[in-house]
C-alpha cells in the first residue's frame, strides 16, 4: 500500500511539473502582417509576410493605382481557385455517386444469389412447385421490411438451405448459382 502511495504522489509531482515547464516554455503568438506584391498586373502572386519586430523600411505608396492592380490580381486569384473548388466538389460528389450505384448493383446481385439458393432450398424440400422458381426469387429480391422498408436480409435463410443441401448432399443444379 505505501508503494502505490508513494508512486501516486510523484506521478502527481511529475505532471505538475511537466505542466509548469509547459506553462513557462509557451512561446507568446507573433502577429504577422501580409503585404501581397504583384510585379504584373495578372501573372504571379508573391506573398511577403513580415513580423512586426523586424526592421524593414516602409516605402511610401507612389498611387493608389497600384492597390487597384493588387486587388484585381487578388480577385482574380481567389475567382480562379474558387472555380477549381467547385469543379473538385463535383467531381467528387460524381465519383461519390458511382460508387454507390456499384455498391447498390452489388447488392442486388448478392440478393439475386441469395434468393436463387432459398427458391432452390423450397423445390427441394417440395415447399413450392418447380415452375415457381422465378415467381419466388422475385420474391425474395423485392421483400422488404413493413416497418422501415428496408430491404430484409436473406443471408441466414440462405445459409440454411445452404447448409441443408450439403446434410443431404444435393447436387442440384439450381444451387450452383
């Protein structure tokens, strides 16, 4: 018990002591200022951040015809890249959309495969007639819950026949789906 005390207090010690080393090393945020300079009136933006501690010469501005090119040319900038945002937005939301189609595509196949091995299960334990195969595995692909509509999950009925007709050992032709 003294050991599990004596090992509670100096972990308390030690992140007290980490904390106050945190507190004290904190360095104090710099504000940085951002002139944008523009050497043609459309061509590259070069930004020039200053600290306000450093010693640089302010230039007086010659006319404010410069500032109205800075400003085109950031206009012009920030026009571009929104552009370039919204093209990746709908590529994205396109890429987005196809992947679901597949995943749905997918999923209907895998209930396809599913409701082909349950129909077959039926004929074989002579619930349904041979001619309803079809009719049936309409059925199961379209059966949906009535509470939420959600499609109902057929994987357990199928593994049942499944595991039916390997017990009795069919090799039924409408099993190999």
């Amino acid at each position: 018990m003294p050991i599990f005390q004596y090992s509670l207090v100096g972990l308390a010690i030690a992140g007290l002591g980490m904390t106050a080393f945190g507190v004290m090393t904190k360095k104090a945020q710099k504000f940085r200022s951002v002139k944008v300079v523009t050497s043609e009136p459309f061509g590259e933006l070069r930004i020039e951040s200053q600290s306000p501690g450093s010693k640089t010469k302010k230039e007086p501005q010659s006319s404010t015809g410069n500032e109205k090119e800075t400003t085109g040319a950031v206009n012009d900038v920030l026009n571009k890249l929104e552009t370039e945002l919204k093209q990746m937005k709908m590529g994205y939301e396109d890429h987005r959309q196809q992947i679901e189609s597949e995943r749905m595509e997918l999923e209907q196949k895998e209930r396809e495969r599913l409701a082909k091995i349950i129909s077959a299960g039926e004929i074989m334990t002579k619930e349904i007639a041979p001619d309803r195969f079809n009719d049936r595995i309409k059925h199961y692909v379209e059966l949906k819950n009535e509470v939420t509509g959600k499609p109902v999950d057929l994987s357990l009925l199928a593994a049942k026949f499944n595991k039916m007709r390997k017990t009795m050992g069919s090799n039924d032709e409408l099993f190999s789906v």
